[in-house]
C-alpha cells in the first residue's frame, strides 16, 4: 500500500505521522520505504539526524534525472538505507525546491507514478511525506498514492480549509488517479480535556468525515524523538503516543 500523508496547513504533523507509521511497519518486519518529498526535509533529518546526505541518492537528484531524455535514472537507484532495519528512505534535497517549475512546465507529473510502479513490488508498505502546498511534488504523490492520510490538528482554520482539501483531492482522484481513496482523517495533538478540540472532531464525525481513531495524544515525548532522530517505537515503545501510533497503524488497510 501507498500511502500519502498531505495537508496544505503546515505544522500538522505529517513528517511526525509518517515517519511513526513507517517505523511501525519496519519493526513489525515489514519492508518499508518513506518518499520526502519535502524540499524542507523534515522526514529525512526524523530518520536520518545528522547524517551527512548522500548528495548523489536523493529526490532531487531524481528528478534532475527526469529533466534529461536520456540520462533518467532508476528510482531504486536513489534509495538509501536508514539506520532501523527493513526501513529505506528516498530523501528530500533543497534542489526540490528549484526544479519544481522546470518539472511542472515540462509536464512530469505522472513519472513519480511510473517510477514507483516499478519498485514497488520491493516493499510491503509506502509512505509518502508532502509538503505543505498543493503544488507539483503534492499533485505527483497523490497521482502515485493509492491511499490518502490528511493529518488534523484540532484548529479552527484546519477545519475550514479541509473542504477545499477534500475537494482538490476528488479532482485529482477523478482526473488522473481513480484507485485513490482517502483512507482518514488523522487527529494530531489531541487534549482529551480541552473543549475546542473535542467540539472540532465532533464536527468532523457529524459531517460524516472518515476520522480514524485514535486521535493522537499532545506530549512532549514527540520533540525528544524529533531531536534524537528516533521515532517514537524505537525511542520509548511503552510510551503511551508508541501505543496510539501503533493502533492507528493497526487501523489501516494493508
């Protein structure tokens, strides 16, 4: 399964979603691969820390490849190892951020799709980091993905951009990608006890949103992880936000 994690909001959680999720599948033996297509990294640096990048096996470098007719590279080529076993990653590089008009007026938006197809076979699960636009990088992920995670951060202005989010992915589902489903919607930072964001995902379920459960708990385990490069399975696994990250896993279709 491909699995795309995508909101236009930033600061909702998709690195921290979907590098937990992906440790998750690789400690449970699965093969796993994590796409950051991110020109600002983060999923990269979770899984990497202060690694020195292989500046030669990224995302950037593949899709420099995709500008040439003749010297475009594998996308397996491209892969490189993180430090948790069965866990690979395709890196982000801040020359995403530069090719993206050269890629997006030359009409590259299906070669992520057609590139994937062919390793895919390679891995049991796909997880897709995107960055916080509905841009070139987002549209090609969503045109590869086959499942759709849209995090929520129980704010206000979520809640009134996430029609607008729903609806651009029914175009691209519709236009380019028919198999694509939006698989739920995932509640980041919850407190339980707090009003607002109780009133907030119970608007979602009155609407009759796919809300997965359970919502992701607030805690500040998450920024150790961030800043010791290790998601939360492997940092603490008895931790209660480990617990939830691994039902919400439980939750999805394989």
């Amino acid at each position: 399964m491909r699995y795309v994690v995508f909101n236009q909001k930033g600061g909702v959680g998709k690195s921290t979603i979907t590098c937990n999720l992906a440790a998750i599948s690789a400690q449970q033996g699965l093969r796993t691969l994590v796409l950051d297509l991110d020109p600002q990294g983060n999923s990269t640096h979770y899984l990497m820390g202060d690694a020195p990048p292989d500046e030669e096996r990224n995302l950037g470098r593949w899709f420099e490849s995709v500008l040439s007719i003749f010297n475009e590279r594998s996308l397996q080529s491209c892969v490189v190892p993180t430090p948790f076993e069965h866990l690979d990653l395709l890196a982000s590089h801040p020359m995403l951020e530069e090719l993206q008009g050269k890629l997006e007026s030359r009409y590259k938006m299906n070669k992520l799709r057609d590139a994937l197809a062919a390793i895919a076979p390679a891995y049991d699960r796909i997880y897709i980091d995107t960055p916080p636009a509905l841009n070139f990088y987002t549209r090609s992920a969503l045109i590869a993905g086959g499942g759709c995670l849209i995090p929520f951060d129980c704010d206000t202005f979520s809640r009134r951009a996430l029609d607008a989010l729903l609806a651009s992915i029914e175009e691209i589902r519709s236009d380019h990608n028919a198999p694509l489903r939006v698989e739920g919607i995932v509640v980041n930072q919850f407190q339980p006890r707090a009003n607002v964001p109780q009133q907030l995902v119970q608007q979602l379920i009155d609407d009759g949103l796919p809300v997965l459960k359970p919502y992701l708990s607030a805690s500040v385990k998450i920024r150790e992880s961030h800043q010791r490069a290790q998601p939360m399975v492997f940092l603490d696994p008895r931790h209660k936000l480990t617990r939830e990250f691994q039902q919400l896993h439980e939750a999805l279709p394989a």
